[in-house]
C-alpha cells in the first residue's frame, strides 16, 4: 500500500483560501485557485454567450 500526504482541509477554510483571506497552503494550491478561477471565468463567459444567442435568435 502506497504511502500518501494528503492535506485534510474544511470547505470553509478551503472558500476563505480562494478569497484570499488565508494564505497558500502549498504550490497546488495555487495552481487549484487558477484553475478554479479560469473554469468560472469560462462559466460565465459561456452564459453570456447563450444569452448573446438567444437575443439574436429571437
């Protein structure tokens, strides 16, 4: 069985990290944080979008 260091963290201490409120526990997360951010900023780009379309299509 293979030995691995996994970090316990709470949601709310997890939230409150991605708002800045505490630092980086480590490198991965930081790179967790962009990738959240980049995955929401394609989120709501791809709603805008959408509405775009259907107030052209309509």
């Amino acid at each position: 069985m293979k030995n691995n260091a996994y970090q316990m963290i709470t949601v709310y201490d997890y939230v409150k990290m991605l708002d800045n409120e505490v630092k980086y526990i480590d490198n991965d997360s930081k790179e967790i944080r962009a990738n959240v951010e980049k995955y929401l900023l394609n989120s709501r780009r791809a709603q805008t979008n959408a509405k775009l379309l259907e107030v052209l299509l309509g």
